[in-house]
C-alpha cells in the first residue's frame, strides 16, 4: 500500500486510543430535562461520531421514540434519572447495528429487572453497566492488534495488479476483510439475541408492539 494508506492506518491506530466511554460517576446525580440530557450525549460522545462538528448523538425525537418503543422507561416529570442515561448509552452504541426489535430484546429484562433496583439493595444497573465497560481498554488492544493483522493481509493482496490499481485495490480488499468480520459479529449477536427472545416468548415476557425499523 502507498504511504498515505499506512498514515491512514496510524490515524486509525491513535484513534483507538482516544477511545473513551462515559464513566458512570460523570453522569450527573440529579435527573436532567431533556435539553439537558441531549447536551450532555453530545459533549461526551461527539468524538465518537464520523463528523463531529455536524453529527448529532441523540436528538429529542430519537429519545422520544426509544420510549415509546419501549427501550427506556418513560420520563417522570419530563425528568431522565441517571439510569435513564445509562440506557441510552446502551442504545447509542446499539442503534448502528441493531434493529429496533433487537434492542428491545436485549433492554427489556434490563430495564424490568435492573431499572431502579438499586433502591431494593440487589444488582442495580449502574453496577452492570461498570461491569461491562471495565473490559473495554482490554478489547481496545484487541481490536487493535486485529485491525493490523488484517491491514497486513490487504498489503499482501493484488501483488500481480498494475502499480497504478494496487493501492485503491488493497484498500477495497482491506474493506472487505474489515467488513466480513462486521457481517459475521453482527449475525452471532443476532443469533445470541434470538435464542434470548425465545426465552421470553417461552416465559411470557416479550416486549410490547416490537417494531422491526432500525433506530
């Protein structure tokens, strides 16, 4: 690959290690109005987005919708609790790859069993959502050794092709590669997802008017 494919991959490097998430002792303590609540998303996690200056996190529709579908517990008093951020966060990171049905799926035992439990003196859902992002700096360093791997791969490719084709050729290749290991991961959580549903369904405690729209 050309030089500016590999400043492209040292980009994506350092940009590994400016991954962040919100720690949930940054969340405010007090519940927030919805303003409130969208100024907050985009401050924290407008780095996250492809174009930060224009890309918005989460808008008053989004939210508005996501409890109505039934994956956030409705507001009281137009307030959201701390737990209320703690689940669209979840949907963030959710909303890009999963359909709306598929996050109700994984949300709605969540929010029947964790929302507010804290007040009952068992798990609670801030203690599950540290949990699960305890691991993240250690899957960074995954990913990132991944990524190389196959950026190494893409080199490789196309050795025989024009020198005027391999660079775009090896960069398409290395979307590929990158764009498989998507589409398997996506179909594993789905098949996850699908036997957590049949689950409910045997239980009895499927969501309400799942909708199959992507959020």
């Amino acid at each position: 690959m050309t030089l500016d494919t590999k400043d492209l991959l040292n980009s994506i490097m350092a940009s590994f290690d400016r991954i962040g998430y919100i720690r949930s002792e940054d969340i405010p303590g007090i519940d927030l109005y919805m303003d409130q609540v969208t100024t907050f998303m985009d401050k924290k996690l407008k780095n996250t987005t492809r174009d930060p200056e224009h890309d918005k996190i989460l808008t008053k529709t989004m939210i508005n919708n996501y409890a109505k579908n039934d994956l956030l517990p409705p507001p009281v008093k137009k307030k959201y609790s701390k737990e209320h951020m703690l689940l669209l966060i979840f949907i963030y990171y959710y909303k890009n790859i999963l359909s709306i049905t598929d996050i109700q799926t994984l949300l709605h035992p969540i929010t029947q069993q964790y929302f507010g439990a804290g007040k009952k003196g068992g798990p609670d859902l801030e203690g599950i959502y540290n949990e699960v992002f305890s691991l993240q700096e250690e899957q960074v360093e995954h990913l990132k050794k991944d990524v190389y791997r196959t950026y190494q791969n893409a080199e490789k490719s196309f050795s025989d092709a024009p020198n005027g084709q391999q660079d775009f050729l090896r960069k398409f290749a290395f979307i590929c590669y990158l764009s498989f290991d998507v589409y398997v991961k996506k179909l594993l959580i789905e098949k996850v997802i699908d036997s957590i549903r049949e689950e409910q369904d045997e239980k009895g405690g499927k969501p309400k008017d799942r909708k199959k729209d992507n959020g």
